[in-house]
C-alpha cells in the first residue's frame, strides 16, 4: 500500500509519500480498499500539531474516505468483501489500504460514486448535526453563514434551503458569493479581509440590514476571529449562535451580548457526537442520503488531486482557496 504520511509537524512540504505493507483486519475491523478521501480543514491543523486530536507520528492525514470492502476480522458480521462504504476516520484517509472499527463504517448508496461518499460525511454531517440538533433550525427562519463557500459552509446552504431557511452568505470575494448564490443563498455579503472597529461595525449593520432589520435567527460560524463579534452583535433576540470553526483565529466575545440578546453560544462538535450518540449518527445520516436521493443535496467538488499530489490539496484549504470540497483520489495505485 501506499501511504501520505506526517513524519514531523509542519504544513503540506512535510508530507511524504511511503510505501508501506498492506495493513490486516483485527477482529472488528473492516479493510477497506480507499479509493477517494475528503479534505477537510482539520487536516491543515493536524499535521502541525495544532488540532484537539494528535495522532502519534508518522501518520496520514484525511478523516473521511469511501471505498470498497476487501476482508473483514473476526467477529464482523455485517459487512462483506465488496459492500462500498464510508467512514469518518479521523486521520488515516491519505492511503490506498485503511483498516477501521466495522462499526464506523457505513454502506453507501449504490448510485453514489465513490467521491461523492468521500466528500459527504464530514460536511453535510457537521453542518446537519449544527442546524438540526444544536440550533433546531425552523422553517421561515434566518440563518447568517460566515465562510459560507468552504466545505461545511456550502453544505450549510443547502441544508438550511432543504429545511426551509432563508440564507445569508458571508465570504470574502465575489467568485465566492458567485458560487454561493449558484447553491441557492438568498443574500450573499463579502466582508473584508481584516476588520477594525468601524469595519466591524458596518458589517453587524450590513448583516442586520440583509436579515430584515431584526437580525439573524441563527449565525453558523465556521470563520472565528474578528468576524464573531459583530456577527453576533447583528442576531435577533433569542437567536443561536453556532460555534462550528475558527480558522481566522479563536475570537474573544463580551460576555454582555449573549445577555442583550438573550441569545445562546452553542458548540459544535460533531465528531465528539458521533462517538457519544452513535444512534442519532445513524439517523442523521439516512436523512442525509434520503435528500442525497432527492438531489437536495450534492458535493461540490472544486479540485480533484491524485494521492501523489495530495499535499497540494490540503495546501488549498491552508491558504483558504477552496470553493466546497476538495478530494483525493486513489486511482490504480
């Protein structure tokens, strides 16, 4: 097998590509033939040590892939050589062979191609678990969404479209509010690449001015930094405001507004969710290939990289270039 592997902590140069021998299933374990990996931001951080979870060196990153079954360990009953699957791995994904728990793996439609599985948990899984379980998104609602043409923002847009919101995208160029209004955003805003007072100002007042005047039910944030403050200053009264991400850093937020607002600062972990409620896992995501299967929902993958070229993807989203999803494909390696 071959393998993308973090051998020291850095960014994208550091990845080596490594021939390594086919891993064995254990007993639980499924061996999967990878064929496609997502990209995601948490692999930017990772392999610089800067993410919660730090796998022991070396390692691949790439927390999400689909592929086919090969064999199985002892004791797996429900899953056979052949069946096509998904899985959120965490890391591992940058490798043709991967071996993982059976039970976090998951089958996938037979019309599903191969990338589209690859791209799908990860987004459209952290964004349902956001709007559904954490914000209790209502139809005829507003949603503000910053960073809205990344991977888990684009999947935002058209889940909150699905569940009847109205949407606010927030970006940072107009080729992005290009592709957000194309997935279906009601409203698109470009905020400025750094922000002092007054820039702050005006956009809470932009944004309260594109919500209606009242401001946003709900605020998705995958964006942090100097963007939180006057994203939160622009919610309505008992709004929700979703902690999704912080790649323009971790922000800090006047304990006064939550209170002026009567509003509530909710986090979103979706991996951590997973592992604690593996049955609403299960249940989310069979609404999520339900409206996969009625072309509500569809990846939009942007770049393409063999795994020969993956640093160069995850290099993308470190300089914050990616429109949706970028994937990795295995090819006949």
């Amino acid at each position: 097998m071959q393998a993308l592997l973090s051998v020291t902590p850095g960014g994208p140069e550091t990845l080596e590509l490594t021939t390594l021998p086919d891993p064995t299933p254990a007993r639980g374990e499924i061996l999967v033939r990878v064929r496609a990996a997502g990209v995601n931001f948490p692999d930017t951080l990772m392999i610089r040590d800067l993410y919660q979870i730090k796998p022991p060196r070396p390692f691949a990153p790439g927390g999400e892939i689909a592929g086919e079954v090969l064999s199985v360990g002892e004791g797996v009953a429900d899953f056979a050589p052949g069946d096509r699957v998904l899985a959120l791995t965490g890391h591992g994904g940058f490798a043709t062979h991967l071996t993982l728990k059976s039970s976090t793996a998951v089958k996938i439609p037979d019309a599903m191609p191969f990338e589209d599985a690859a791209c799908f948990i990860f987004t459209y899984g952290t964004s349902y678990h956001a709007l559904k379980d954490r914000a209790n998104l209502q139809a005829g609602e507003t949603v503000l969404i910053l960073g809205a043409a990344g991977g888990v923002g684009s999947a935002a847009i058209e889940l909150a479209k699905a569940m009847g919101a109205r949407v606010i995208a927030a970006v940072s160029s107009e080729h992005k509010a290009t592709f957000c209004q194309e997935l279906g955003a009601d409203e698109t805003l470009i905020y400025p690449r750094e922000l002092d007072r007054a820039a702050q100002k005006a956009l809470s007042a932009r944004i309260k001015a594109l919500a209606g005047g009242d401001g946003a039910d709900v605020v998705y944030d995958a964006v942090g930094g100097d963007y939180a403050e006057p994203a939160l200053r622009s919610i309505a009264w008992g709004g929700r405001y979703l902690v999704v991400g912080f790649p323009a850093g971790i922000p800090s937020i006047p304990l006064n507004l939550p209170l002026l607002k009567g509003c509530q600062i909710t986090g979103v972990f979706w991996g951590a969710s997973v592992f604690r409620d593996p049955a609403g896992h299960a249940r989310n995501m069979q609404e999520l290939f339900r409206l996969y299967g009625q072309r509500k929902l569809a990846p939009r993958i942007s770049a393409r990289f063999p795994l020969t070229r993956a640093a160069e993807a995850i290099g993308l989203l470190d300089r914050r270039e990616a429109r949706g999803k970028v994937v990795v494909t295995m090819g006949d390696m």
